[in-house]
C-alpha cells in the first residue's frame, strides 16, 4: 500500500466504522462496557498500525493539510490511551502458547 492521504482517510474510515460497530456489539450483548470486549484488542492493534502509517505520511508529506494533522494528532492521543493493549510485537499470537496467550489478553 503506498502511504497517500486518501489510503490515511480510508484507514481512518474503517478504524471508525468499527470503532461504532463494536460498540453495537457491547450494546447487544447486553451493554457491556467497551473496555471489557474482547474486540479492544483487535481496536488498539488497528490503532498503533494507523498510528505508525500516520507518521510515515507525515515523513512523505511536508504539506500535509491541517485537516489531516488535526486527524493525525487525535489518532495519536487515542493510541496514548490504549497502547497498553496491544498485541505484543516480539511474538506473533500464532506462536504463542495457551499460557502466554491467557497472560496477553488477561484472561
């Protein structure tokens, strides 16, 4: 994937999309709190990889639009708030064991 603007916008658009559609599945399954979902994972991961495509773009683009750095910046702050949840980078989930597994996503 080149690192263009519109390829920013569409990341943005579907970490948004399922941002809302996360919170409709905590709402049907009976209103769980979105921090306790096991999606949140799959949320912070989309994040810190829209959050490092962002900073490539920023690298690229010396004129970017301050419509997008405001974007940019915003996804920034939100990854601040949950980078905790990543997935480790160090070992692939697929490689992991069911203990390390458990550990990771604290259950």
């Amino acid at each position: 994937m080149s690192v263009t603007v519109q390829n920013f916008i569409k990341l943005a658009n579907f970490y948004n999309q399922t941002a809302k559609t996360m919170s409709a599945i905590c709402v049907k399954k009976g209103g769980i709190a979105v921090e306790k979902y096991v999606g949140r994972f799959f949320a912070a991961d989309l994040l810190e990889f829209i959050v490092e495509y962002a900073e490539e773009l920023e690298k690229e683009n010396n004129n970017l639009q301050p419509e997008v750095v405001n974007v940019i910046d915003m996804f920034k702050k939100q990854f601040e708030a949950v980078k905790g949840m990543t997935t480790p980078s160090e070992k692939p989930i697929h490689e992991m064991t069911l203990e390390e597994f458990e550990k990771i996503m604290n259950i």
